[in-house]
C-alpha cells in the first residue's frame, strides 16, 4: 500500500469510493511481494501493480465489482487455476489478492495511518481477509507499539493473539499473512489475517566521504533505505557533494556507530558500507560493527592485500574468526565493475543477495524456483 498511499489518500480525503487490491500471499515464482496493492479509481483510472501486468485486467474487473457491492473478496490467481490462461499469470506463480472498498466510512482510520508513515512512526495494520463466518472478513485492527490496539477484529483472543504477532512483523518490518484458527486459535485453521507492517525505512551507513560513497548512497536510497554518510574530515563530509544522502555527519566513524548503537538505532535491517579503505578509519569502525548483535550487512572496501592487512589487524585487535566471517570484503559481487556507479550497483547487488538468500549467480545458469 505505500506505494499507492499518496494517490488512495488523495481520493480519500476527497471523500471519494477506491477499490483496492493487495498482495496478501504468493506461492513459487509470484511476480509481486505481499503488501502490493492496486487501486481502481473513482474516475476508473488504475494507480499501482499486484503483478506486474499479469493479472491486473482481472483484479481491475473485481475490484469494479466489489467497490459496487461493498463485499471484500479474496481471489488467487496462478496457473493451478482454471483461469490461470484466461488472466495471463504465466510465471508460473500464484497470488493470493484480498480486493475491498476503501472509503472514509469503510476505512475512518486510513488518515492516521498515513500520518503515521510519513512520520516514520512505526504502524502495522491488520485485516481478517478469509474466516469461516463472512461477517469478519473486513474486520481491521491498528497496531502501534507501546500503545493499545485500535479496533478490533472480533475477540479479545484474537485481538492478543494477532497484536503480539503483528508486532513481530512491525519489528522486522515485513508484511505477511498470518493463520489462526476462527477464534484466534494459534494452532487452528480457517481464519487468515493480512498485516501490512509500516517500519521506518531500513537504514544504510555510508562511511567514507569518497565518490563512490555518492554512487552507493543513490543506489541505496533508491532501494528504499535510509541513507547516512559520515566521515571525520568536514571538506569532503558535505550535503553538495552528496544529494542522494538523508543526512550527512562529521564524526569520527567509530565513534558515530557506537552512539547510533547505544541510542537503539542500529537493527536487523541496517547495512554498513566501509569505503574509506585507510585503517586508522576502517579499522576502529569495523571492530565496532563486526561486535554489533544484530545488523544486516557489513561490507568493506579494498583490494585483496588492502583486504589480508586489515584482517591481520582486526585480529590483533581481539575480534574472533566468527566475528570476521560476518565480514563481506572485498566489498560487493564479481560484476567486472569499474566506475563508481557500477561498483554500487555490485555493492546493493550483494546486499539484496544477502537479504533474500540469492547465489548471486546467473538465472539462466540455474535450475528450479527463481523465487526462494
């Protein structure tokens, strides 16, 4: 939904009826991630993609259809299915997609929501999509930490039930679906609820005030992260000569880790980029990132030598062979990159391989699912 959330807010406010349908679920090589959301405006237009071009046309005929009746549906699409031809979704994957009508009096929530992520306040959303008693299908809940549930989705038992999970996932900021049984039941069947999970943007620290830092913060604001820069030298540390970054610090970068982990700002999902390749920078920040306890990615830049001398040293600093297997250096994959673009290209492309559990191989030189 946040890629659509500017235009459904628009019609919201307008007091405007959208259709809306979302990814809730997808099975093998599905071309669109759970949380993909499609709107059918009241001006009939389309905002947004569930597929990628498979499946939109019959998702647009039923979202049409339900914005008329006021009965949410759950629909999946793939090539098991009769229709699977009919609506063209030839990857070869299936799409669960909940589509419900999405207005002030069906959705009064929806402008806190978006107030919420556009603060960066962490908010996640549940919604019963399937349960053996229609009447609950619909049924939306508002989970915030540290704050009791807005809503409710029909007993207190669920309630518990879904709001510890739902924070789980806020945690890790994921969407997904979870099952129950029709009470709650956590080992029970028959009732699935959607959770769409509105963490802060993950973020990636960019240390080294070098050119190549300017092509990786790019490439990482584009995937979606939120981008630091630091460096301890103010003439090259400098909002001109990094545009792409959300902010950019003069520290020390050791240092700056070290207060980013004891102010609670580094988690799971951060990734660390160490470009500066000069151990009397390097060294410090990565014995501090290396002993973090949870963070994604930790990469270095430099040659293989540059490579060998700073693992001799980080050694001769304390850190174990545990602690330096979480190192990735030389940083990013073998793509024969040459020019700062290319280089972050091959950086974000380790990252993402890291996340997901990709090979980094080519898919045409592999074999089954392309989607783990």
């Amino acid at each position: 939904m946040r890629e659509v959330l500017p235009q459904l807010l628009a019609w919201w406010e307008a007091g405007e009826t959208v259709g809306m349908g979302t990814v809730v679920a997808t099975f093998r090589s599905a071309p669109r991630p759970p949380g993909a959301s499609m709107l059918v405006g009241p001006d009939a237009s389309a905002v947004g993609s569930v597929s990628g071009g498979c499946v939109e046309g019959a998702v647009y005929d039923l979202a049409q259809e339900v914005t008329g009746s006021g009965v949410p549906q759950l629909h999946r699409y793939g090539v098991s299915d009769d229709d699977a031809f009919a609506v063209g979704l030839t990857c070869g994957g299936i799409l669960d997609v909940y589509v419900e009508k999405v207005s002030r009096e069906t959705f009064p929530e929806l402008g806190e929501i978006a107030a919420d992520i556009d603060a960066g306040r962490p908010v996640a959303v549940a919604t019963v999509v399937e349960h053996p008693d229609p009447s609950y299908v619909g049924r939306r809940v508002v989970v915030r930490p540290d704050t009791a549930a807005t809503g409710s989705l029909g007993s207190d038992r669920i309630d518990d039930a879904v709001r510890d999970d739902a924070l789980g996932l806020l945690a890790s900021g994921h969407h997904g679906t979870l099952s129950y049984g029709p009470d709650g039941e956590r080992r029970g069947e028959g009732m699935r609820v959607f959770v769409w999970a509105f963490a802060p943007a993950p973020r990636m620290l960019v240390f080294g005030a070098i050119d190549f830092a300017a092509a990786v913060a790019r490439v990482g604001a584009f995937l979606g992260y939120r981008v630091t820069v630091c460096d301890a030298r103010p003439v090259f540390a400098t909002t001109s000569r990094f545009p792409g970054a959300d902010e950019v610090v003069v520290d020390w970068p050791h240092r700056y880790l070290a207060a980013e982990q004891e102010a609670g700002r580094i988690d799971g999902r951060t990734v660390i980029t160490v470009l500066t390749h000069d151990p009397k920078f390097d060294v410090p920040l990565l014995e501090v990132a290396l002993r973090l306890p949870a963070v994604g990615y930790v990469g270095a830049m430099g040659s293989r030598r540059t490579h060998d001398d700073r693992t001799d040293r980080l050694r001769e600093a304390g850190l174990g062979e545990e602690e330096l297997a979480r190192l990735h250096s030389p940083i990013g994959l073998d793509l024969g990159a040459r020019t700062p673009e290319e280089t972050a290209i091959s950086i974000a492309a380790e990252i993402v391989a890291g996340r997901w559990g990709g090979s980094g191989e080519p898919l045409a030189e592999r074999a089954g699912r392309i989607h783990a």
